[in-house]
C-alpha cells in the first residue's frame, strides 16, 4: 500500500512537519489515499476528535492545480458556530499554503465576500441558508463563484438525513451544478452513523459518481455511571439529589449537561448558579446555551470553555452544543433524563474525553421507564448499535418551497423548464409527476405562483410576504416567540404558552425572572429578577423514541437479568416486570385502579401510528401515556383483536386524516412550508412519512411466545 503522506505534494509535507504532527491520522491515511486510487465520492465515518475535518481537506487540497480562477472547494457546515471554528482550524493550515479561506453566512465580514465576488479563489465555508439566499437572490454570484468548484465537503453529514434540511442541501447541490463546468467530488463528515445510514448517505450525493465509505472504528474508552432517584409525589428531593450529583462532579471536571428540553436546561443552570452562590465557591463556572439565548450570551459561554484553562465549568445545553463546535476540553457528559435514540447519545458522549482518551457519562434519572429507556440506550451505544435516520421519500413541503426558489432564480420558469431542473439527480424521484403538476396547480390557485402569458411561472401575491424575510432561506421550523428585556436590555425568547401572565415567574440564562408586563402587539416580556417563588414550567419537547431503544427495554425488563445494577434499580425494575402481564399475546401494565394499558414496546413513530387505528377501527378515543410508552383508552383487549382483524385501506386512512383536522395540524405542524400543500398531499404525506403501518401490522400479530 502506497505511504499517505508521500502522497502529498510538497506544500502539505512540509507544512505537516513545520506544525510538529507526530502522524497523520489513521482517518486520514485512509482518505488520503482512497482519493489517489478513486474517483468516487467518499464519506468519512469516524469518532469525534479522530482528525476528520484534515482527512477531507488534505486530499482535496492536493488535488488542486489551479486556485485562482474560482472556487476550488466549497465546505457546508449546519451551524454558523462550526464555521467559525473550522475557519479558524483551516486558516492556520492555509496560509502557510497561500490559499485564500473565506467565511460566508449571515455574521461573516461583509468586505471579504466582496472581495471573494470580486477574485473567486480558494475555500468557502458557507451554510445552506446562505447558499438559497444567493441563489435567490444573485444567481449570477453563483454562477461566478462556483463555475470551477473541485470538491465540495459537507460536515455533520448525518444532522441532514432524515430531515427537511437535508432534502434542501440536496436540492441546493442540483442547482449549484446547474452552473458549474465539471462535475465536482463530494465528501461527507460523520461520527454517527450506522449501516443502514451507510446507504442512505449514499444517495445524498446527487451526481454521477459512486460513493463509497471510509470508516474508522477507532474510539476511546467508555465510562458511565447511572444515578437513580425516584420521584415521589410533590417531593423535589430527587430533583435536588441529581442536582448534587451534577454540582460535586463539577468541582473536578468540565461536564456539558444534556438534559431533554430547553426548560430543564433552565431549570438545572438556574439551580446550580444559586447552590454555587449559597456555598459562596467559585471554583466551577455554571452556564446554560440554547437557541433562545442571545448569541452574545452563547458565545460567552463557548469562549469561556474554550479559553477555560484549567478553570472547570459547566454548561447545561440543548443539542445546539451536540455537534463539533470546538469549546476546548470536556472531560465528561451528563446525560439528564434518557437519551431519545442511540445516535443522539453517541453524539453527545463524543464531546468528551479529548484530554483523558475517556468518553465518560453519568446518567441521572427519576422515573422508572425512563431509567429503563437510558439503561437500553447505553447497553446499545455499547454494543456499537446505533437508530437509522430514515430518508423523506415525498416531501412535497420543501419542493414547494423550492419551486419557488427556482422560480425567482431563474426570472420565471415553464412547467417543462422546472421539471428538468427537478430532474437534475434523483431527489424527487419518488414523488409522481402528476403530483408534481397539482402541486402547481394548487400554488397557482393559492397565489403562491403566478402564471404569464408566455406560460411562464413567477413568484406569486402571496408568496411575497415570504421573500421579505430571511426565513425564507430556511427550514427550520420556529414556535411562536416572545422577546424578553430586562431594564431594557434583551436577554433571550421564550415560547408563547397559554396561561403566561403578569406575575409569573420565568427561566431565563440560568436565572429565575419575575414578570412585570406582557406587551403581545411587539412581542415583549418585560422581567426582573425573582427573589421567591417557582418558574413557570413550559410544556416538555416531544422527542421521539426509537423503536431499537423500546426492542432493546422490552428485552431487559423481560430478562429479569439486573444484577450489575444497584439494589434500588433491580428493585425498581422488579416492581416495573411485576406490573407487567401477558395477555393474548400482548403485554399490559396494571395501573393502581386495576386498569390495563398496553405496552407495546414500539418506538414513538409505530406507537402513534398505532394510537390512530385503535381510534379509526373502534371510533373509540385511544391516547399515549407517560413518554408515549403506554397506550390507554376504554376495552383496549378487544380494541387489539378488533384492528388485528380489521382490513384498513389506503382509502380508509385517507378518510381518517381528511376528517380529523387536529390530528392532521399535529402530524404536519413541524413542517414549515405545510401551507404551500394541498390538504390531500399533505394526507399522503403523513401515510407515506408519518405512519409505522408495516411494523404496527407486523405487532398486531402479537408475540406467539405470550400466552
């Protein structure tokens, strides 16, 4: 086998020995010489901290002969933050080279991108956002930039499968090609991904090209620790024993805190900043860092980890801090509440272990099910098992919204010039060209989409509101917010609850804030501190459970095997599998009334989908319980034969959605252009995206080893 690093030209030799690296990477040995002996795409698959973001530039570098007349290598990241790391991270490589790197998003210097417009060289690293925007925008930039693009790079390659962004990355990359002169190599970056991701990830790539993958099973050791307090009834002692846990381990460690929604993240900073202020210590720095905090306040929190020197801290997070935004070193993860997939906590225990070599967790819990669902998930992490991330097959939502798109781009379309503009790749391949042409249909009714004389599209009255605001560029989905200020100074959002009203108390930057206003016309709450009294508590996430983890806590429950546990966990367990019993082939917990309720054991998906025909074969109310484990509802033993028996049609589940409204807005409230679909696509597109029917039909034949 030929030596990676004589393979490099000389630049990039001298450059790797002037910098003191001991090596290359085993990761990046392998790309080095994978893209000497192949022409494919590629995607790197490897732990955090293995060197992936130098095994994807080093090769492409290499290959470059000519930087000067465009755009050689355009770099897409998810977040602007991991720009900004990576920008910093390639800059100390690249100008030792002579090769010019420019940030390009929402907050990058403004000077730079002219200067870019004006000589396209070098490297972009730019959002998805920031690539619609100027596609919409200023197509001909496009067309100018990227004319003679080499290789693009896509980080966090697997934050996209399975999500709207994703399809419009793909989408994205279509229209990019549409003015590029050659056909440029993609590589991928992932720490997470499992073997059926592995073929996905494949298809992501829109060009004629094979892609092939390149993994590194290397990883650290692993260390937890599981920490089980059971919540009594209005008793907080549990709470605050977990607190304790969290604040002793941060007097000798930098920990990230990953609870399960944005309000226990407030909850826990909140918690620990007045126990850190009532033993008067400052020997940890506590912070908290989600989407609703100014960005000041964020990057605060990131610089001070970053530049923390020794100086422990803690930083309790939504999953903003989930991907590889470089905060310097964690020793260990504190994983609050049960993780909802494998892939989620895998992710997570990655940002530890940089300095010790030791990915290290402490999960807390408070409830059983839920000590249950995080045991299953690291027995999974363990074994190396991780979710699949399943691909949107007709996401009529986001090719609505990329018609549009394309429209104003290319200053008006025809019906035929957009179909073979949506026919560049393989995107949309599953969505029926008839389709296609009502969705147009449907939009030009709407006004979303106008038609001219010369049959040509354009952008429509009612699409103009949209195209007044950056959000248009994007796919995230956003609740409805309220801007709060204190003495005039805004200090983050909140989301918009019923009930919310003067007096209350709120959770904000770790701190307990006493309403003193609402004003709903501009959106504001006004706030000062609270001296007494609890927070508002917002409503909790809804994070989906995997159907792996649910398969995985039947199996431990049922094993009775729980001997490497604390006595307090084998005892809760037993209690758990002693309210457990086996009828008809199906499993029930007997509540303390005596009622049963079906534990089905199916991931969140399967156990909605299954909610729904217990509903549509008995026109009885059926409804989730407690973390969407158990199924409740009047006769539910014979709503079970009753649908085991029962002959649903495509039509009949068309008829149910088409008559349940609330249920419909429910299943398709995360989808942001939903407005721009006619109701019967958006039906389809639940049945098709929404719905478990194979494994939900697959369970009602129920488990032949269960009397």
């Amino acid at each position: 086998m030929a030596d990676a690093f004589s393979l490099l030209n000389r630049s990039l030799r001298e450059y790797i020995y002037d910098s003191g690296w001991q090596e290359l990477r085993p990761i990046q040995k392998k790309a080095i010489i994978f893209s000497q002996e192949s022409d494919n795409n590629f995607i790197l698959a490897a732990p955090t901290a293995s060197g992936k973001t130098e095994a994807a530039f080093l090769p492409a570098i290499n290959q470059i002969e000519n930087w000067h007349d465009g755009v050689k290598i355009l770099y897409i990241s998810p977040l602007i933050a991991l720009i900004n790391d990576q920008f910093k991270r390639l800059m100390q490589m690249c100008q030792d080279l002579e090769i010019s790197v420019t940030s390009w998003h929402g907050e990058a210097n403004q000077t730079k991108k002219k200067e870019l417009v004006k000589h396209p060289n070098g490297i972009v690293l730019i959002t998805p956002e920031s690539i619609e925007a100027m596609l919409v925008n200023r197509p001909h930039e496009a067309r100018h930039l990227f004319a003679k693009t080499e290789w693009i790079i896509i980080d966090e390659i697997h934050s996209f499968l399975g999500e709207n962004r994703g399809i419009q990355v793909m989408s994205l990359m279509n229209r990019l090609s549409f003015y590029m002169t050659k056909q440029p190599r993609c590589v991928g970056l992932s720490a997470t991904l499992n073997r059926e991701d592995f073929m996905r990830t494949k298809l992501f790539f829109q060009n004629n090209r094979e892609t092939s993958i390149i993994v590194d099973r290397g990883q650290n050791e692993r260390e937890h620790e599981i920490f089980y307090f059971p919540k009594q009834k209005s008793d907080e002692s549990s709470f605050f024993k977990g607190i304790d846990v969290i604040y002793n381990a941060a007097q000798a460690e930098a920990m990230l805190v990953f609870p399960n929604s944005r309000n226990k993240v407030e909850e826990i900073g909140s918690s620990l900043n007045r126990l850190a202020e009532k033993n008067k210590q400052n020997q940890a720095s506590f912070f908290v860092h989600h989407a609703s905090l100014p960005k000041d306040t964020r990057l605060f929190a990131e610089q001070f980890a970053k530049e923390s020197r020794g100086r422990k801290f803690t930083i309790c997070c939504t999953s903003t801090l989930e991907l590889g935004i470089d905060i310097g070193s964690v020793d260990s993860i504190i994983q609050y509440g049960p993780p909802p997939n494998v892939s989620t906590l895998s992710q997570r225990l990655g940002r530890s272990g940089r300095r010790t070599g030791v990915n290290k967790l402490r999960f807390i819990a408070h409830e059983g099910w839920e000590l249950l669902q995080g045991i299953a998930a690291i027995q999974l992490l363990e074994e190396g098992l991780l979710d699949s991330n399943p691909q949107i097959e007709q996401p009529y939502d986001v090719l609505a919204h990329q018609i549009i798109s394309l429209v104003i781009e290319h200053n008006g379309l025809t019906l035929g010039a957009l179909k073979e503009h949506l026919s560049r790749g393989n995107l949309w391949r599953h969505i029926e060209e008839n389709d296609l042409e009502y969705l147009v249909e449907s939009m030009i009714k709407k006004e979303y989409l106008e038609e001219m004389d010369n049959f040509e599209f354009i952008s429509g009255n009612a699409a103009q509101p949209m195209l007044r605001m950056a959000e248009f560029y994007t796919q995230f989905s956003t609740e409805p917010e309220l801007s709060v200020y204190h003495d005039l100074k805004n200090i983050g959002t909140i989301a918009v609850e019923p009930g919310l009203t003067n007096g209350d108390n709120i959770l904000l930057s770790g701190k307990v804030w006493q309403i003193l206003w609402i004003d709903i016309g501009k959106k504001q709450v006004h706030v000062i501190p609270a001296h007494k009294g609890e927070a508002y508590f917002e409503s909790k996430d809804r994070l989906d459970t995997s159907s792996l983890i649910r398969q995985r806590m039947k199996e431990l429950l049922l094993s009775a095997d729980w001997s490497e546990y604390d006595p307090s966990i084998q005892q809760t367990f037993e209690m758990m599998a002693a309210s457990v019993i086996k009828r008809d082939g199906f499993y029930f917990h007997l509540t303390d009334n005596g009622d049963p309720w079906l534990v089905s054991f199916l991931g969140s998906k399967a156990n909605r989908t299954l909610v729904y025909l217990l509903n549509l074969v008995t026109g009885r109310t059926f409804k989730q319980g407690s973390s969407s484990v158990f199924i409740s509802g009047e006769e539910i033993r014979q709503a079970l034969e009753q649908a085991s028996q029962a002959e649903v049609s495509r039509a009949d589940w068309v008829n149910y959605f088409k008559h349940n409204d609330f249920i419909l807005q429910a299943e398709t409230a995360y989808l942001k252009y939903q407005k721009l679909v006619p109701k019967d696509l958006l039906i389809e597109y639940v049945i098709n995206e929404s719905l478990a029917l194979e494994e939900v039909n697959e369970f009602l034949k129920g488990d032949p080893y269960i009397a």
